[in-house]
C-alpha cells in the first residue's frame, strides 16, 4: 500500500530528528504508487477512533473550539457527502475564505477527499481581487464566512455560494442563493470512498503574494504538499503527542504548512490562538495554558514578544521556530538568554515546502537560514554565468527527485519556462554558503543592486536600521545618482513617539554608519508608510519606480540627506 512507505518515510525523520547527517544519507522520498488521496489513505487512517485533540482554537475572549481526530474524520466524511450533493466533483475548484475557525480544516478535508481542488483565499480580499481569482482559478464553488457574503454581490459567475455562519441568517448584502454550511451535519454519512487520485493530481492552488508583479497561480498536487511537508514536519522538529501553533493567516500557503499538513503528518495537535489583534502578552500566556511544545512565528512576531515580559519562561515549549523572512541574530540572543531555548530559522516558498533550515540538535548559525533539509537537492547559481558556486541564486536541481516543487504556474507557460531555465527551478533568492555549508540569505534577485561597483544587499541594511528604537519597518532601494550611479536610500516607517525631523534623521543615520561598512553607506531617508501587498510584504518595486519618478523630477518628496550633515564625517573619520 501507498501509505506503509509514506509511513516509514516520516517514521524514519522522527527517529533521526536529532541526528542530520544520518537522515541525509538515508532519507529517501516515498513511493505513494499509482492513486494517493493524503486525507483519505493518511489521514483517515490516524484518525478513526483516534479521541486526541486534533484541532484546538482558543479565542483571545477565552472561548474554546477542539475537534478531536476521530471528529474531524466523521464531520469531513458527512461535509465531503453533501458538497458532492452540490456538484463538488473530482477536479472542481473551490475557492475556501475562512478565517481561524473549525469549517476551515473540516473543509480542507472534505473537499479533498472528492479529489476536488482548493484554492484557500485569505479573507482581506475585495470584490476587484475576487473577480481576478475566481475566473484566474476557474472556481466552481465558493465558501466563505457570513461577514464575507456581501462582497460576492458584485463577483460575476455560476459559481455554487456556501456559507459558514449564524443559522442561516443573512449578511448585510443578499444571501439569496447561498447554501447553509451548517444543513452539511444533519444527515450521518459513510466514510468517503476513495476518489482515485494520482499523485499528479492537482489539489492546492495558491495565489503568490505578488511582491514585484502580478500574483502567480501556483499548482500543488495530490503529492507536493502532502509528501513535500515531510521537510517541514523535520524542520519543525515535530513529535506524535506535540502541541503546535503557527502564527499564520488563513488563505496562504505557510497556514497549509504549519497549521495541517506538518502536524498532522506527525500526528501533532494543531493549536490555533485567534485574537482580533496581537497582544504578545495574552499569546504567551495562551503558550503557557496549552502546553504548546513547538511554535512558529514570523520576525515580527519574535521581536514583538522580546519587548513584553519574558521572565515567566516558555512553558511547555521545546521547540522555537521563524518563518517568513530571516530573524536578526539580536532576536535569537535574547530569547536564547531568556529562556535557553534557540530560534531555528528556516527557508521554503509558497511554490515549495520548507528546503533549508537549522534543524532540531544540530549546531545553529546566527543569522543562516541552516543547510539543505534530507531530499532536498539545493544548489546556488550565478545568476549572471549561471555557474554553481557558494553565492548566488537559491535554486533546486529539477535532476534530482523533488517532490516538495510544485507542478507549475497555472496558465503561465512564460513563467514556467523562466523559472526551470536551465535544469534549475530558480527562486529568485540570493544567498551566500560557507565552509560548513551554512546558507544565508542576502536578498531577492530583483533587489540587490550596485553602488560604486559594490553589491549591496537591501535585507543586510535593512536589519540594521530595525536595531534603532525610532525604526519599526525598514525598506531600502537604490536612489540614482549621477556619480555613483546608485545610492542606498532607506524608506522608515518611525515608532509611536518619534517624528520625521532633522533629529530623529541624524540619530537614524549616525546609527547606520556605527555599524556598517563604509561602501554600504545610507545616503538618504524618507520617512513614509510601506506599500504592501494583501500579505504584508513589502512591495520594494514600487519603492524603486518611484525613486525613478523622483530622479526625473515628475514627483517631489522631503527627504534627509547624510550631507546634510557634517557631523556625520567627523564623527566617524574616513566615512
């Protein structure tokens, strides 16, 4: 059967958890055969007449929803039957806008068992974004909560309406139309039949956050999450019996890995704290409560939780992890002091599982993303000769067998010749490697510039002007300049209590030059809220179009510049 290798393959991580090099040289991806359904032949199977807690969400209001695995399974199996009674087939797509609540994992479950395909949507999205995506993905059905009905007023489309609310009361726009999400449960029904899926079925669409373009529609299959996350459930250092919370939302692809797959590849609790907004203090204490022995929170979070009161310890908690973007070496010092436990970073994209990490027992670099996970064939490419090297482009080896890689871009043929050129998929990270094989990142392809004929990585500057108390985001982007052809130019959104002024210019500049070398210089800082995109990134290309339109004097702006100052070169002679 399928799901014995799959079986042995994950038995093999968790008993060389500790031990890298061993699971390196005998980690080999699992032979799932001709039909795999990971919510039928997996999860079912550690799920019947198992009364341990799968899913636990606690509410910051002190409210508490747990499904055990045995629920989950059950309410799964009487969702899947009538979803299918609503035209839910193998291949549909449904478009699945939830927030932190049960139905969510209930239909994950549900709408893969039918062979059906996902396209989790994070509920931020408006009608303009929704109209793009549902004809993009080509969705067939939609669920959403009640507070999201309106919006679909003015979505165009056949599509089949669902909802997930209060006793089939309307929202403010029309529900007429709408199924009840609730009408799902008043019938029992039969565990669901296997739908014959292969393995290159597809099962997941997520949209990318869409930092420098469009976002792009990114195919997973049957395989590439449920197998890929293999990886991630090594990374995290997850063990049968762990509670464990990733902060995540809902509707992108890092909730699918820390929220479902990971842990329940290694029969883990998945523990969702849910609160309207974040309090560092109320998180630790629900950290505390719950008995949480793994945790994942972006650097945002890390940094957040340092500020509050660390003094009453960790709790449970045997595993510290950060995803998202890399974590500054100072983070990891101090929670490491405060409660002996070290941040492991880690690396992946949306388009794959986690493929680089600091793994649980081996020796952990401040500052690196860690070494290749087992299976995962990572080499760096000169993004100008293409040669293999210890600097360049984060690519994976499409030679070598990588089930964590997703199937492609949907409806992108352009894309997808772009991103395999070469033999290589290529991720548009830079990093650097070091004699022991330690991989740190330096920054997107399209980021890193030149000035003075020096590389200048905008992540490297940019950790270093979030060090100050004034800075609470950084984004730096290259300023045109008739001599040096570019300068580093910071953007600064400023802390409560501190205003854009000459002080606060200087203090953030004199700052920078203390702790940077001399070609790495700040010329100039404009202080200013970030665009984003619907993720939270940071949209640095529209950073860099307008320092286009400012150099050609089609905008204005007020700016600090470090000759401005004179102080500044005779504070620090020769710089």
């Amino acid at each position: 059967m399928s799901i014995t290798n799959y079986r042995a393959a994950r038995d093999l991580l968790l008993r060389l958890r500790e031990d890298r090099d061993g699971a390196l040289e005998r980690f080999e991806w699992p032979d799932v055969g001709e039909r795999f359904n990971w919510a039928v032949d997996w999860f079912d199977d550690i799920a019947r007449g198992n009364h341990r807690p799968a899913l636990v969400i606690a509410a910051a209001d002190g409210s508490r929803v747990q499904r055990t695995f045995d629920e989950l399974a059950t309410r799964s199996d009487r969702l899947a039957a009538w979803l299918r009674d609503r035209g839910v087939a193998k291949g549909s797509v449904v478009m699945l806008m939830l927030g932190n609540q049960a139905p969510l994992w209930e239909s994950m479950l549900a709408i893969m068992k039918l062979g059906a395909v996902t396209l989790p949507t994070t509920t931020a999205l408006g009608p303009a974004d929704l109209i793009d995506r549902i004809a993009r993905g080509g969705v067939t059905h939609v669920i959403c909560g009640e507070d999201d009905v309106a919006k679909f007023a003015e979505v165009p489309g056949d599509f089949a309406r669902i909802r997930v609310g209060s006793g089939g009361q309307a929202g403010e726009g029309d529900a007429s139309g709408w199924h009840d999400y609730a009408d799902a449960f008043a019938r029992p029904a039969a565990p669901t039949p296997h739908p014959g899926t292969a393995p290159n079925d597809p099962l997941l669409y997520y949209f990318t956050s869409g930092t420098t373009s469009l976002p792009k529609l990114v195919e997973h299959t049957q395989t590439s999450y449920p197998v890929g996350h293999l990886s991630t459930m090594y990374w995290l250092g997850l063990r049968p019996g762990d509670v464990h919370l990733t902060i995540s939302s809902p509707g992108w692809a890092k909730h699918a890995w820390g929220c479902f797959f990971a842990p329940w590849i290694a029969e883990a609790t998945v523990f969702v704290y849910d609160a309207p907004r974040f309090d560092a203090h109320s998180l630790m204490d629900a950290l505390r409560r719950e008995r949480v022995t793994t945790f994942c929170a972006p650097p945002t979070v890390w940094r957040m939780l340092i500020q509050a009161d660390l003094s009453g310890g960790p709790g449970s908690l045997r595993e510290a992890i950060s995803a998202g973007e890399p974590l500054n070496p100072e983070v990891i010092g101090t929670v490491r002091d405060s409660w002996g436990l070290t941040i492991r970073d880690g690396y992946g994209q949306t388009e794959m599982t986690a493929i680089i990490a600091n793994t649980p027992g081996a020796p952990v670099r401040d500052g690196s993303m860690g070494r290749p996970l087992p299976g995962c064939p990572v080499v760096l490419i000169d993004p100008l000769t293409g040669a293999l090297g210890d600097e360049g482009e984060i690519c994976l080896d499409l030679s070598a067998q990588r089930p964590m890689l997703m199937a492609g871009y949907v409806g992108s043929p352009e894309q997808n010749a772009r991103a395999t050129e070469g033999g290589y998929f290529h991720t548009g990270d830079v990093a650097t490697r070091d004699a022991d094989g330690f991989i740190t990142y330096i920054g997107r392809t399209d980021d890193v510039f030149k000035a003075s004929d020096y590389k200048i990585s905008p992540f490297e500057l940019e950790s270093v002007l979030i060090e100050h108390p004034a800075v609470v985001e950084a984004a730096i982007v290259p300023a045109p300049d008739p001599v040096r052809l570019a300068v580093p130019k910071a953007y600064v959104t400023l802390a409560a209590g501190y205003e854009a002024c000459d002080e606060v210019a200087l203090q953030i500049l004199r700052f920078a030059r203390g702790r940077l070398a001399p070609f790495q210089r700040i010329r100039r800082i404009e202080f200013s809220e970030m665009p984003k995109t619907i993720s939270g990134k940071i949209r640095r290309v529209e950073l860099r179009m307008r320092e286009q339109e400012l150099a050609a004097g089609r905008i204005t702006t007020i700016e600090w510049r470090d000759d401005q100052f004179p102080q500044l070169r005779q504070e620090i002679p020769g710089r």
